[in-house]
C-alpha cells in the first residue's frame, strides 16, 4: 500500500468524521482493508459476527461496515460525485436497479471469484453478485387460524380480523401487494384492485403499521396473520412464537439481496475477495443459522429444514418480479397507501 493511498483514507475518514459519519481506523499490520455499506440490525450483526472473521483470517483484510439502508447507500453515493463513501453496495432488487441507471457501479468481472462454480445459474451479472435470497409468503399463527392457501384468503374471514399489514416502502410489502393485485385481475404496474378490494375490508383489519413494528404486533398477538418473508417468520419462531410459513397457491415470491462495486472504488481486489468471503460455503452456512436465518446461494450449503424448498433450484420457479417496471410507480404507490389504507 502507498503512502499516498494510506493518505487519501485517512483524509477522507477525518472528513466522515467531521460530518458525523462512521469512520473505523485501519490497523496498519493488515493488507487492506474494504469499506461496505451495510444494512443495520440483522444484516451488521451477521457480518460483524461471521463475515468480518472469516476475510480477515483468509485474506488479512479489515472489514469496515457503514451502515445504511438501501435509499441513503444510493444518496451518499450519488452526492459523492467520483469519491465514493464505500467500496460496496449490498442491495435489494428496486434500489439495484436505480443505482444501475444511475451510473453507480463498477462493471463486475465474476471469474474473479473463487466461489463463482458454486452458484446458480444466474446469480451473477455485469453489475454483481447474488450473496442472499428472500423468500416472500404469508405467516400465520396456527393456533389461531385455520392455513390460509393463497393470497386472497388475506381478505376473507376469519383471516382477514387478525391480519396485519404493511404498505410498501418494503421490498416484501411491495411484492406481496402486487401478488394480491394479481389475483385480482392486476399486474406488477397495476394494484388499483389492491386498492378497490381492500377498502371492502378495511374496518376488519387487525393491525396496520410500519414494516419495523409487524413482528413485534405479531409477537404481542396484536395480529396473527400478515405477508412476510421467511427470515422473519425464522426469527420469530427462535422467540417461541406461534408462526408458520405458508408459499400460497399461485407461487412464493423470490428475490435476492445483491452486492456491487462503487464507482470508482480504490480497493477492487479486496471488495471482490470480500463478495467471495460471503458466498463462500462456511460464512453462507453461518449466515443461515439462528439468530440470522439467512437464505444461502452456495449449492454446497444444506437448505434448512424449515425452508419452503429443498434446494436453490426450486426458487427458479418461485414468482419474481421487473423491478425497472416497478420503480417509477413505487413511490406513489407509497403515498396512496399512507393516504387510503393507513390513516
């Protein structure tokens, strides 16, 4: 490393101080380090625990996390303009697509990873790598409530009094509203009969409230049923809580969290050796254990049991979603929400 490199980060963490932001010293023993914008709660704690261990016994490189939601990973990037904050972005599908129009990463060579032939087809392009999947359904306490089969049942009874519900500023909610809308005669661009067929309903509602506060309305049996992804139905079942997964009729709803190199990033070698760290089998394997309850994309890691499918080859017919379709409507779809449903 250069003098003139070790400089430059020094200026530049002095200055995130100075700003307010989490500046972290590097250790002047190691190779390098790679700075990675991280989602906060879960996603930290994993890493911190798993990932940061893992890269510094294989490679002697520091991992430096920033933590940020998807929406300011993009802003702070944008507002940069050529310095970016952090070496890596971890994403999900509709924030991917906004940073990919708007010129926010590096292209992505994937023979660089070492880990490359333990992935399914598909989880790499031009822009990143898949390093986690998510699977969307319904999650329901089954000392409660009858299974519920599909989307609709939500607006039925005895269901549709116990239900809570989110809007959706969420990748989960998003999707889940869409799936909802489709059963209806709507489209991933058209959740008009969403709309028209919840407000039939709406003073039955049990709970409606913010993406945060569902699983402690759940746990607090504030309400017994709600559109969910299996990470959080896992977490709540590590609280002895009454929940069960359920993938409705017309299909489970996949997507997958993604990780990409900033634009014009110094430390491209170790960001890629640190996007190869967490979809290496140990650190995937980790990740999926309780508390964290990831979702693996490594083949050679053992699905667990609770997971609604045996293999990574089954979420290929799971539903998915265009998310360059959806973007420019989410936002007022948000609105609508906040202004009809919630109020």
């Amino acid at each position: 490393m250069s003098h003139g490199r070790s400089s430059r980060r020094e200026f530049l963490a002095a200055a995130a101080v100075t700003l307010g932001s989490l500046a972290i010293g590097r250790p002047a023993h190691a190779k390098g380090s790679v700075t990675a914008a991280m989602y906060p709660g879960t996603w930290e704690e994993a890493f911190r625990a798993h990932v940061m261990p893992a890269l510094k016994a294989s490679h002697d490189i520091d991992l430096e996390m920033t933590p940020l939601f998807a929406v300011d990973q993009i802003a702070k990037a944008q507002a940069a303009r050529g310095a970016p904050p952090f070496d890596a972005f971890v994403l999900d599908p509709g924030p991917r697509v906004t940073a990919i129009d708007r010129g926010l990463f590096e292209k992505f060579d994937a023979r660089r990873l070492g880990n490359l032939s333990r992935l399914p087809a598909g989880m790499t392009d031009e822009w990143g790598v898949t390093v986690a999947a998510q699977v969307v359904g319904i999650g329901y306490n089954p000392k409660k409530l009858p299974k519920p089969k599909g989307w609709t049942d939500l607006l039925k009874d005895p269901w549709v009094s116990r239900l809570g519900m989110t809007g959706f500023q969420t990748t989960f909610g998003t999707v889940s509203i869409i799936e909802i809308a489709r059963q209806f005669g709507g489209s991933e661009t058209n959740v008009e009969p969403f709309f028209v067929e919840i407000k039939k309903v709406l003073p039955k509602v049990a709970a409606i409230g913010a993406p945060a506060s569902m699983p402690a309305l759940f746990q607090q049996g504030q309400c017994d049923i709600t559109y969910t992804n299996t990470q959080t139905v896992a977490t709540l079942r590590g609280r002895d809580v009454d929940i069960e997964f359920v993938k409705p009729e017309s299909g489970a709803v996949a997507f997958f969290t993604t990780m990409h190199i900033a634009k014009g990033s110094r430390e491209l070698e170790n960001a890629y050796k640190y996007f190869d760290t967490v979809i290496s089998a140990p650190v995937q394997s980790a990740l999926m254990q309780p508390p964290n309850n990831f979702i693996p994309v490594n083949r050679d890691v053992k699905l667990a049991a609770n997971l609604p499918m045996a293999s990574l080859d089954e979420m290929a017919k799971f539903v998915r979603h265009d998310w360059s379709k959806i973007n420019p409507l989410r936002a007022g779809w948000i609105e609508r929400f906040n202004k009809e449903v919630a109020r």
